[in-house]
C-alpha cells in the first residue's frame, strides 16, 4: 500500500481542508489508482511520547496529541561556518518567539562533521530545546569545502546515511513528520536519478554507480515509507550583490529536488528563516491522507512516478512524487540482526513499538541487571496459539556503553508474551511486560535497549542511565 500524505493550498497560499475523497485522483506512471483509504486534516490526531526535561535535570517525559511533528536539521557538514552560526541564531529566535509551548513535538538534531547527533528529542517545551542547543558546542566544518570529488562523495554518503537514520527511528507512528532542514547543500543528489553521482576523478565508475543509485533508492524509499515531508532552507539569507545574485545555487538545486518530492518546500533567498520555519509548520500540519495498492505488481526496482490532482483547478496538490517498486524483502536472521545493529548504533530514539523499560541492579559477579520492558499491546504481532492462547514474540538487544562511549556489552533475548484469550481484548489497554536478565558491567553509564516485535517488524528503542548503587530501584 502507498500512502500518500497531501498538502492542499489555494492560490493564497492558505490550506484547504474540506475537501472529500472524490475531490482528488491519483495516478502511478498516468495510469488512475483507486482510492483505498482516505483521511481528513481533522482526523490526524496522534500520540507521541515526549522528553520533557531539561539538559541537567531528572528524566522525565510526557505525552503529547498533535497532527504532526517537527525535525528542526542543522546540517553542519555541508554549511559553512558562519552560515551555521546564522542557522542557530535563527531556530532560537523561533523558538522564542512561539514559545513556550509549541504548536508541535519538535525536535533538533544536528549533523555534524563526523555524525548525526540528537541535540534534544521530541517536546513541546521550547525552554529546553533552546537550552539544548545553547549547550551544542559548535563544529567546524573541516570536510566542507573540499573541491575533490571523493571528499563530496564522502558528503554525499554521510548525509544520506543521516537520512536513513531519521527515516528508520521514526518510521511505523504517528503521521507526517515535517523534516526542516537547514543547509547550503550538499553534493548532487536527486531521489528519481543519479545524474552527477557516478564519476571519480579517473572517470565512469560502474560499481560506484551501482552502490549510489542503491544507496538513493534506499534512502528515498525510507523517507517516503517514514512519511517525512523536507522542506529545505538557506541559511545563506538574501544575495544582493551581483548580476547572479539571485540564481539557485548549484548546491541548493539538489535540495530543491528533495523537497517537492517528498511533499515540502524550498525556502532561499530571505533573511527571516525564523517566519519560514513558523510557515513551514502551519503548512505541514493541515493534511489529508490517502492510501492505494498499486495496480501495477512488477515489482522492478525502477522509479514510479506519482501524481494527485484536483476536481477544483484553482487549488493546489502537494505529495511526494513518487517511489522505487522493489518488492519487500523477507524477514531473514540476516536482516533482522542487520535492523537491530543499526538500531543499537542509531542516536535517535525509535518510536515504532511504544513501551517504557525499567531495570534494577542485582549485584553479583559479573554483576548483573533485571530489566522490564511494557510494550504496548497495540503494536505487537498477535497469534492464535493452541489452548486458548494469542502469543507475541520480540528480539532484544542491550548494549551497556561506557563513560567514554565505549560498548561494554551486548545481551541478546528472544522473548515470548501469551494472553488467554478470554483476557485478550479485556487487556488490551495494559501493556504487556516481558523481563530479561542481563550482565551489567561496572562501568556502564548507560544502556540502550531495542526491541523488535517478530510479526510486525515494529522498533521501539530507549536510553538507561545507570544509577550506580547496587540494588538501585527500578526507573
């Protein structure tokens, strides 16, 4: 199934939202899809879990209800200096201005010269995003500017791998997430071609063609699949000088492709990037959402392009234009170890299976720890298991890293929950508890612990700080 979140504007500017299904028609390569499912702005309400401290305080979250949320990116990697400098200067002055509780969940994130780092999960609280990024040391770009082109292949990579990182970990909840990402661009990049990616400095390269055009279609399937919407800003501000001032930068032509198809938009050429983030969340959270199952069943690889039109010729339709036809693959040990390590790996929390762990200090030699882990029965694979039973089934990983970001220990479960089925529909707003022991070395700072459901492929995924006394009571 391809869903299908769409943005509809009238010549304004302003969002439409009434509007029923057969005001719209969607075509896959100009051939009419039927419409399976169909939501309006009005019935996007979902429910997110939200960190809600501060940097410094005790961890605590909440839950919040919104029709979307927002992923501020400060792209660091492919901004100069100064620029970036700008960019902060400016998500502050947003956030002040629309604080302190904003319209959204919104999170920052930053990519910097060597990763992409989590500067504060989602929250509503705008005091402790600013907070957040106040205490993010600044990074100089060293590899931006490098004119060789393996140094922007080296970009290129790093930033669809930072892609694929924020598509997986908010991948299977909630609805649209409107990705803002700030950049002065990056190496050519284009989500239905790979025109520009496929030369070295000896010439042609087929296997580096092979690997980019895989790496492209990957990435771009995940964020369409992720349901994120890029709407991309220059933090460059206004040129003035010049016969050229106002051309797109070559650079910035590669972000202008992203946001279109995603669904976004591409803002360059102002100096108010504050009132274009505040633009950019009004537009993306008035929505409607509709779903069709492809006629076409050839599932070759190649790019589909997509269109939605209107009944009304004076609106305007925005979705993602389209997606790469490669046929899902099969839950193989190999793939699910392959999802779990990048999961482990991955600095942003995954949100796909709900649940909360607690755990509790045992002692001993090696010393160990008992953790529990309450998942939310909704997104568990369910069933039915002979005497009147519904099982689930999840793999867990928790990996014990140390003070100096060292991983000390990796634990690996397969677990098993079962409900009589007289209970099940009964409990079902009760999560369901799984516990597992684990070695705990003395000097793990924290634990990260992903779980898998094994029906569903849903990942959920959270951050233990470890209280050091033994016997610590259960978080």
């Amino acid at each position: 199934m391809v869903v299908l979140d769409v943005a509809v504007t009238d010549k304004s500017g302003r969002p439409v939202s009434n509007l029923t299904r057969s005001d719209f028609t969607i075509t896959e390569d100009k051939t009419p899809q039927m419409t399976a499912d169909f939501e309006r702005p009005d019935q996007h309400r979902y429910s997110i879990t939200t960190e809600d401290s501060k940097p410094g305080e005790r961890e605590r979250s909440g839950r919040s209800v919104a029709s979307a949320v927002t992923i501020l990116v400060i792209d660091c990697l492919n901004t100069e200096f100064t620029d970036t400098a700008y960019a902060r200067e400016m998500v502050t002055k947003y956030l002040r201005t629309h604080g302190p509780r904003l319209a959204q969940p919104t999170a920052i994130m930053m990519i910097a010269d060597t990763q992409l780092e989590l500067v504060h999960d989602y929250t509503e609280d705008a005091g402790a995003l600013e907070e957040a990024l106040t205490r993010q040391a600044a990074e100089f770009p060293v590899r931006h500017g490098s004119s060789q082109i393996v140094g922007d292949l080296d970009r290129l990579q790093d930033t669809l791998n930072s892609l694929e990182k924020i598509a997986a970990a908010n991948m299977n909840f909630a609805g649209r997430k409107n990705v803002i990402w700030i950049s002065q661009g990056f190496p050519s990049l284009n989500l239905s071609t790979t025109n520009g990616l496929n030369r070295t400095a000896e010439g042609p390269d087929a296997d580096l063609r092979r690997r980019l055009t895989d790496a492209v279609t990957t990435t771009a399937n995940e964020m369409w699949d992720a349901r994120l919407a890029v709407y991309t800003i220059d933090p460059r501000g206004l040129k003035v000088q010049g016969s050229s001032a106002m051309d797109v930068p070559t650079e910035m032509k590669t972000l202008e492709s992203i946001a279109p198809q995603t669904g976004g938009k591409i803002f360059l050429n102002r100096n108010d990037a504050d009132v274009a983030m505040a633009n950019i969340v009004e537009d993306g959270s008035d929505y409607y959402t509709l779903s069709y199952y492809p006629k076409n069943t050839e599932w070759d690889g190649k790019f589909r392009s997509i269109r939605v039109t209107l009944a009304r010729t004076d609106l305007e339709a925005r979705s993602r234009t389209g997606y790469y036809a490669k046929a899902e693959q099969p839950d193989t040990d190999t793939k699910i170890n392959r999802e779990l390590a990048e999961a482990v790996k991955n600095p942003l929390a995954y949100r796909g299976l709900g649940m909360t762990v607690s755990y509790k200090v045992l002692g001993g030699t090696p010393r160990q720890a008992r953790y529990t882990i309450a998942a939310d029965r909704h997104d568990l694979g369910w069933k039915s298991a002979p005497g009147g039973e519904r099982r689930c089934s999840v793999r867990v990983v928790a990996m014990s890293v140390s003070g100096k970001e060292r991983a000390a220990k990796n634990d690996i479960k397969a677990l098993e929950g079962a409900v009589k089925e007289t209970r099940f529909e009964k409990d079902m707003g009760k999560p369901m508890l799984f516990t597992f022991t684990g070695d705990l070395p003395t000097d793990a700072a924290w634990v990260r612990v992903v779980v898998r459901d094994d029906k569903t492929g849903k990942i959920g995924s959270t951050d233990l700080n470890i209280v050091e006394a033994a016997g610590a009571k259960a978080r």
